[in-house]
C-alpha cells in the first residue's frame, strides 16, 4: 500500500509538469469522479462500523462513548495550546514578509461533472450509529444486531473492492493538479513555519503515544507501527474521512487492539479528533496575525478562541480544510480578521492540510489503545 501510495504521488507530480489542457480536463474528471464515490462510500463506512461496534461493546457502550468525546476533546486542545506557545516563543525569532499568493496556471472548467450527493452527512451519518447502536443494546434486539453485523460485512467488501482501488488514482490526480499550478513551489514562501508545524505534529504524536503506553501498561510502538499505510494516504487525501479504510485496515492489524473496539473508535476519531489542524490554525492564525495585523493575538483571547475550536472541530467535516473552514465563525468574531486576513490563513493552511490530516489520522491510533485499555477495566472486552 505504501509503495503503490508513494507512486502515486510521484506520477501525479510528474504528470502534472507535463501535462496539456485538454488531458488535464480528463484527469480533473477523473478526479472528480472519484471523489464522488469515495465521499459517497464515508456515511456508509461510519454507520457499517460505528453501529455494529456498539452494539458488540454491549451494555457500557455510552460511557464508552462519553470518554472517547473528553478524550479527543482534551488532545485537540492540549495540542493547540502547543501551537500557541509555539506562536508567542518562535514567531518572534522569525523573519516572515506578507506574501500575496498568486496561482500561475489556473485550471480549465470541467467539460462534465458527476455529482453524487452523499446519503447523508457525515456528521448525521455519525449520529445515526451513535444512536442506532446505543437503542439496539438498550432494548437488547439480537435481529438488529444481526442485520447490523451483515451490513458492516457489506461494507468492508465495499472499502477492499471500490475504496482501496480508487485511492491510489484520486491521490495521483490530487497532485497532478497540484503541480500543474504549481502550487508546490509556493511551499517555499512559507517553509520554514510549515517545517515548524510538521514537526511539532510528530512531537505531539509521540506524547499520545507515551501517554497511551503509560495508560495501557503495553508498548504503544505495536499500534504506530502499522499506521504508516493510514499516514501516507492521509498525505494524498487530505481528509481523515478518505483515509478511513485504510486507518480500519492498520488498527486491525496490531495485536494490541481489540476489532470490536477498534472497528467503533477509529471511525469516531476519524470525525471529532483533528489534534494536527487545530494546532496548526492556532500557529497560523498568529502567523496571519503578525504578518498583516503587526501583532500577536493577546493570551486571553488566544485561549477563549482554543476552547471554542476545540468544540467547533468536533462538527467539523473530515474533509479538506473541514477545521478552518468549520472555524470561520469564531475566525471573525473572536480573532476579529478581516477578509484578507481570512483568505490568507485559508490560502497557508491549505499547503500544509495534508501533514495536518496525517497527524490526526495517526494520533487516532493512540487514543484507540487508551479507548481499548479503558474498555478493558470496565469489562467490555476480556483482560
């Protein structure tokens, strides 16, 4: 999966320098099309997983629940106020000049477009389950629970037959067009903060995870080392929702995780835990700050704008940009920017959204052994 990933990504950039107008046309299509279906297959990833996966925990499944929520809670804002003590000790010691961005080749109107409008939301889609899950345990109906197992097989076959084939080719597309505008050269304008931001994402990675081996007693090298199929696609996706396949696919495969529990809280975090991006738009949001406004936000309402996206994050759509854009909000009124101000921490969060994403999607690992270990001490799932 690696490999054919990283392929991916190689011919996308090289048939992006290449490549002319009319061929870039079919590539958009084909793009599109493909993330058409991908987005379709998500509500039905959530509910196949999710609603099964409670009703297997059984009768402990809403506290279960009420943690996994103060868990993915607690890491996005811990993580974020990360970012914002980056921002007060490091932005100083950088040397940033306002840059306008500029697209150099802008891309050519599709000459078709197949929509295919989800069943639901995602965040309706997540409910549901919650909900559907939790009513099947509470009245105890073996029949619903079937039903929902024969589902959850429906779409597993789905995600190994149509979700994983197409990855590699929306991947490949996503870059193309890319480096068709490149837009990957616009990475040096702000390479020194992204390099920044990268690195405090494997920072905070490695607190999740020693926090999760000091919570379990195991060693949590044995769910972070299957995760880097999840983490390379998150790179080419740039959605955790996209990415959800494969994530399933690496936590089944440690030993230390338990499917039922894995099967449930993977799918969860992959929607309500964005611990990368939210440090990354508190980093950014005082970059922006800095370069066009001369100033840092103030602590006070730095903290009052993290608790608020904390909570913001959770409904944010696993999508491209889901957490900038589900913050907007708050962006105007808390942080009081203006449109130019706005545009351009969409415009720098967007080069990096891809590194943000893959932290989110690799930090889940962590908070689903912490999740399993909790399982575990209150009898969910065999010691």
């Amino acid at each position: 999966m690696i490999v054919r990933l990283l392929l991916a990504v190689f011919i996308g950039i090289v048939l992006g320098t290449v490549v002319n107008e009319p061929v870039l046309k079919v590539i958009l299509a084909v793009k599109q099309i493909c993330g058409q279906i991908i987005f379709f297959l998500i509500p039905l990833i959530i509910i196949g997983f999710v609603a099964s996966s409670i009703t297997s925990i059984g009768k402990n499944a809403s506290r279960l629940l009420g943690f996994s929520f103060i868990l993915a809670y607690v890491s996005s804002i811990g993580a974020a106020f990360g970012g914002a003590w980056l921002s007060y000790n490091v932005l100083p010691l950088l040397d940033i000049h306002p840059v306008v961005n500029t697209v150099q080749h802008p891309l050519p109107q599709l000459f078709f477009s197949l929509e295919i409008p989800q069943v639901m939301n995602v965040m309706t889609a997540l409910f549901l389950s919650v909900f559907v899950g939790l009513g099947v345990v509470w009245i105890r109906s073996k029949e619903i629970a079937q039903l929902l197992n024969q589902f959850r097989n429906i779409v597993l076959l789905l995600v190994s037959r149509v979700l994983m084939p197409l990855l590699p080719i929306f991947i490949a597309a996503n870059f193309c067009v890319i480096s068709y505008q490149e837009s990957v050269s616009e990475l040096k304008i702000f390479l020194p903060v992204i390099l920044i931001i990268v690195i405090c994402h494997y920072i905070w990675l490695l607190i999740l995870y020693l926090s999760a081996a000091l919570y379990s007693g195991k060693n949590s090298w044995h769910v972070l080392k299957y995760y880097a199929p999840a983490y390379f696609t998150a790179l080419g996706t740039m959605s955790s929702a996209a990415t959800l396949g494969v994530a399933l696919k690496c936590a089944n495969k440690s030993p230390l995780l338990d499917k039922d529990i894995a099967d449930f809280a993977v799918p969860l975090f992959a929607n309500i835990h964005l611990c990368g991006s939210i440090l990354t738009e508190v980093f950014f949001v005082s970059v922006v700050s800095q370069l066009l406004y001369g100033h840092l936000i103030d602590f006070q309402t730095l903290s009052l704008f993290i608790i608020l996206l904390g909570l913001f994050a959770i409904a944010a759509p696993g999508v491209p940009g889901g957490t900038v854009l589900a913050s907007l909000g708050i962006v105007f009124s808390i942080l009081k920017f203006d449109d130019a101000g706005t545009a351009l921490l969409i415009t720098i969060f967007a080069l990096q959204d891809s590194f943000g994403t893959a932290c989110n999607v690799t930090g889940d690992g962590a908070l689903t052994l912490i999740v399993n270990t909790f399982a575990r001490r209150q009898g969910n799932i065999p010691q």
